[in-house]
C-alpha cells in the first residue's frame, strides 16, 4: 500500500509539472498586452514600458517561467494587476463559495442518480423507468446554463420557491446559506446526475441477471436487498470513477452557474480577470482547478485500492 501511494503521489507531481508548463504558456498566449490595460489606453509608451518592467514582462519566457514555479513553492502567487491585492487573499475569499456549491451538488447528484438509476431497474417497462429515462436524457442534453435560467424564470421569479441570486456564508448561516445555494447546486448537479443514472441502471440490470444474484433469491433474500447489497457494491468502482471525475469538472464548470446565479466564486473572479488580461489571478484560478483535478484523481486512485485490492497488488507486481 505505501509503494502504491507513493507511485501515484510521484504521477501526481509529474503532472502537476506539465500542467504548470500548459497554465504558464496558456496564460500568455491570450491576446491584449496586461500592461496596456492597466496603463489604459491614453497612456504614453514609456508608462506602459516601465509597467512591463515592474511586472517581469519584458524579460525572457524562461525567466518568467522558473519565477513562476519558484512563486508556486513558496505560495506566493503575487498580486492581481487589477486591483493589487495579493492574490492568495482573492483566491481564499472565493474558493469557499465553489467548493459549498460542487460539494453540495455531487451530493444532489449522486443521491438523485443512484435512487433514478435504482428505480429504473426495479420498475423495468413502467412509468418509473421512463420518468427516470427522461430526467437522464434531459440532464444530458439540455445545457446547464438553459436549466439554469429556466429555473430562475419559474422557480425564482415565478413561483418565489428560491432566491434568483445570492449568497449566505454557509459558515455564518448554515440553514439560510444551503437555501441560497440549493437552486444552483441542482442545476450544477444535473449532468452528473443524469450520468450516474444511467450508469446505475445499466450495472444494476447486469448484476440482477448473474448467477450469484439467482442463487440469493433462491435463500429467500428480498429484492431491494440484492440492489443495495450486490448490485450498489458491484458498480462502486465505476461509480467512483465517475464521481471523481466528474468532481473537477464540477468545479471548472462552476463557472457559469456562478455567473448565472450571481455567485461571488471562483466563476466571477475567472471572468472579471480575463476581461482586464489579469495575468496573476488567471494563473491562480487555473492552477486552482488543475490542482482539484490532481487531488481527486490521486483519491480515486487510492480508493479503488481499498474498495478492490486486486488493483494495489497488480500495481505492486508489474
């Protein structure tokens, strides 16, 4: 287990690596000159020449490179160009918020998913099955921003059921904060909801029909028993791989849904940066959510080797 851990903790940080290369060149192949926008336009080229400087604009990309990862070690991510402020002060003021609202919408999602999914199984040919279909396909292919809006329309203008914008510090307020959150968590968790039902339902069927699950009816052992105990445990592993990726794109997909909802997160702070060219705070943000990719995949990955060891052991042996 401790060479297992290690091999992948040495992945993670491999890629980390190679993600710092794609983030730092990305960042800096965006058009529009942040010296520029921050001197403003009037201004004469001397200004913007001496604000390059003072930015390390205008010495080489190597340069700018190993100052960056040097900056990543220390944890300094230095300061926006925008407003000033440093940046680890802007990223811990709004990462709170995306992380409330994923973690809060892979809950919805996977309780939503697994009990669809259960259901359409269980009620194979009848009604439960097709309003489990349908909510699946719906998910799937209505884009969450349209969801996002219709909600808003009926459940936040029309009928009055949810806050059309907002937030409440969860921490402060933990009633009145997943209140506010509850309408953009759904919409977030949908996609991922519709996934993990179809999923759900295409193992549970596979599992029902296995000659273990037979002899199991013959011991007398009740039908909803035999989903939870042997069908759920079956398809574990492909629901964690599911979830876990699933789990980053959430957060990178926060984005709009924050926009939509007038969130104050990481979706907002990514927006406002990209618009005045704040090369800091795009780095932080990216970086931010590569680092969540990073983590949650290493976690599947030593997850699977608790749920099946067979994969530990094949790691250790080849």
């Amino acid at each position: 287990m401790i060479r297992f851990t290690a091999v992948k903790i040495g992945e993670a940080l491999i890629t980390f690596f190679l993600a710092s290369i794609v983030i730092f060149v990305g960042v800096r192949s965006l058009p529009g000159d942040p010296a520029l926008a921050m001197a403003g336009e009037e201004a004469t080229p001397e200004k913007v020449a001496q604000i390059r400087a003072d930015l390390g604009l205008d010495e080489p990309l190597i340069v700018q490179f190993f100052r960056f990862l040097t900056s990543l070690v220390t944890g300094d991510l230095g300061e926006s160009t925008r407003t000033g402020q440093a940046v680890t002060e802007m990223i811990a003021s709004t990462l709170p918020v995306t992380l409330w609202l994923s973690v809060y919408a892979i809950v919805v999602a996977v309780v939503a998913g697994i009990v669809l999914g259960m259901l359409a199984e269980r009620f194979r040919g009848r009604l439960p099955e097709a309003f489990a279909n349908a909510v699946a396909l719906i998910g799937l292919s209505v884009p969450n921003f349209w969801l996002g809006l219709l909600a808003i329309l009926f459940l936040a203008v029309g009928l009055g059921w949810f806050p059309a914008s907002g937030y409440v510090d969860v921490l402060s307020d933990p009633l009145r904060g997943m209140y506010y959150l509850t309408l953009p968590a759904v919409i977030l968790g949908t996609s991922l909801a519709a996934v993990i039902t179809r999923q759900t339902r295409a193992s549970m069927i596979e599992t029902m029909g296995t000659d273990y699950v037979r002899t199991a009816r013959a011991k007398g052992l009740s039908r909803p028993r035999i989903l939870v105990r042997y069908g759920l445990r079956n398809s574990l592993i492909v629901l964690v791989t599911i979830i876990g990726l699933q789990l980053g794109g959430l957060i990178s997909g926060a984005v709009v849904t924050e926009r939509i909802f007038a969130l104050p997160g990481l979706g907002k702070l990514t927006l406002d940066a990209v618009f005045a060219r704040d090369y800091p705070v795009i780095q932080a943000v990216v970086l931010v959510i590569t680092v969540a990719y990073i983590v949650i995949n290493l976690a599947v990955d030593l997850l699977y080797s608790v749920i099946n060891p067979t994969i530990r052991t094949g790691a250790q042996t080849s």
